[in-house]
C-alpha cells in the first residue's frame, strides 16, 4: 500500500513494470534502452524511458576509459499534473568520461542538462557538473 497522490483520498495499491535491453555493438560499445510504468494514482511519474550508449577505449591511447551519454525522460502521472498543475515530464541528458587514473583509482567528470527541474513550470532549466573519484582496495 502507498499513499494517493491526492493525500485526500485513501492509500491505493501501487505497482509497476520496467523492461530494458542492452544490445553491444562491439566488444567496446553498448546501447541500452529501458522503459517503464507505474500506477498514475500513487506515483509522481507514470512512465518513463531511458537510453544511451556506453564506448569503451574511444581514444586508442586510454584503451579503459569510458565515454557514455544517456538521455531519459520521466513523464508525470495524469493524477498528480491535476492536483500540483506541474509540467509534463522532466528529462535530463547526461554526457561522462570515466578515466581510469591509475591502478584501482578512476575519476568520471560528469555534465547533465535538466529540463522542467522538479517538474515546476517557474523553475529554468538546470545544468550541472560533478567529478566522480572511485578507489577500489
């Protein structure tokens, strides 16, 4: 059981399915999209799907590295677009390069472009910028 998106009405059953396939073009690159659904009346997003592709050792010089991009889009649930009066969906694309330093170290520089941020029609869109630093012992 999950609360309504409505918090007036009674919780509801909530459920969902997702489905993803990933499909190597290569031994180096990857594709995969994935798609999903929930119940409208419980979930802030109804729907959503993802894709992107991941290329491993772009550059014959950094033959570990990885360079991925990815764009996904959640689209917002009939029943909580009523009640907020919020925007359709929000989506963000995503560009990363994972590079592996040196032996169990790797840092992935990270840049995504966010559309409709927290599904508000005053708030502009967003770009953002991380470094991730992974260290494996």
């Amino acid at each position: 059981m999950q609360d309504h998106v409505d918090s007036t009405k009674n919780s509801e059953k909530n459920s969902g399915v997702y489905g993803m396939v990933s499909y190597g073009l290569s031994k180096d690159v990857f594709l995969f999209l994935k798609y999903g659904f929930a119940s409208h009346q419980t979930n802030t997003f109804e729907s959503g799907v993802e894709t992107g592709f991941s290329y491993k050792g772009i550059f014959s010089s950094r033959p570990q590295d990885v360079l991925t991009m990815g764009y996904a889009q959640a689209n917002t649930s009939s029943e909580y677009k009523r009640i907020n009066s919020s925007t359709d969906y929000e989506s963000v694309g995503e560009l990363a390069y994972r590079v592996d330093v040196c032996d169990g170290i790797s840092v992935t520089p990270d840049v995504q472009y966010i559309q409709n941020v927290g599904l508000s029609k005053t708030v502009e869109d967003a770009q953002v910028g991380t470094i991730r630093i992974e260290i494996e012992f």
